[in-house]
C-alpha cells in the first residue's frame, strides 16, 4: 500500500492508504480526528469540511492521496494549544449556533473561510456561502449570528426569529 503524508493541524501526518481512501477517512480512522463528520457521503451537507493548504474542502469528495504534501486544517486544528476557543468557536458558543453539533464542525470550517475571503460578510452573503452546509436543527439563525458576531459586526441588528 502506498503511503501520504501531509501537515495536519501544523504537525507532520502520514499513513498507509488504499488508492481509494477518501481524506475524510484518513483524517478519522487513521489520524483519529474524528471532529470531521461523514454526514452524507455524496457531498451534500458540509459536515467534512476541512481546509487544505488554506481552501475550504469538503473531504468526502478529495482522496488523501491527493493531499499528499498538503497543509490540512481541521476543527481539532482550530482552538488555540491550551484549548482557549478560536474567535469563531466562541461566537459559536456565545450565540448557540449549535444544538446537535453534528453540523458545527463543517459550519466552523466553511466560517474561517468565508471569513478569511470576506472579514465583514453581510447576512445575505453569509447564508449564500453556508448554502453547502446543512444543519437539520438550528434553522441556520443562530449560526448566521455567530458568523457575524466572529466578524466584528453587531448582532443586535439582526431579527429574532
């Protein structure tokens, strides 16, 4: 079998693959980093996304062999060494952009990348970015709070619903 290797989370990673093992599988069952989500396996709810080499991608739809000398960001990757909460994971927290969680970690991981593209998002061009991120309990209000709270911008503004 073939071996990758790549950074993940700023440290080196490597492994035996298969030529048709998906990311998301290596990340889980090989580097044990089981915060990514398999929610859907065809690509449809967002809960695998990950960045490489700064992108956000969703790791079902990327064999590993494809990441070999990458830089993989994942949501384990996100807080800071002594687990103080990245600004994004806190907004997160702070505004219960989450309930079953199940979602979070793909919703933080597209988040930091709209965020990185575009620091102050309007509300519409938030839910537009998240349209590949499927949450089935929050009804996605909270989560949009929490992004424009990470991004600096007054929350107050937005309509309870």
């Amino acid at each position: 079998m073939p071996e990758v290797s790549m950074t993940v989370n700023g440290k080196p990673a490597k492994g035996q693959i298969e030529g048709r093992t998906l990311l998301v599988d290596f990340l889980r069952d090989t580097l044990g980093l089981t915060g990514t989500h398999v929610g859907c396996d065809t690509s449809q709810c967002g809960a695998c996304v990950v960045h490489v080499d700064g992108r956000a991608v969703k790791a079902c739809t990327m064999f590993a062999a494809e990441a070999e000398g990458a830089e993989v960001r994942t949501i384990e990757g996100m807080a800071e060494p002594d687990g103080t909460l990245h600004p994004i994971q806190q907004a997160f927290q702070d505004h219960h952009g989450l309930q079953c969680g199940f979602c979070t970690p793909g919703m933080v991981m597209s988040a930091a990348a709209l965020l990185a593209e575009n620091p102050t998002p309007s509300e519409a061009e938030i839910r537009d970015y998240l349209e590949g991120n499927i949450c089935r309990c929050t009804g996605y209000h909270n989560i949009v709070k929490a992004i424009l709270a990470a991004s600096g911008q007054d929350v107050s503004r937005i309509a309870a619903e």
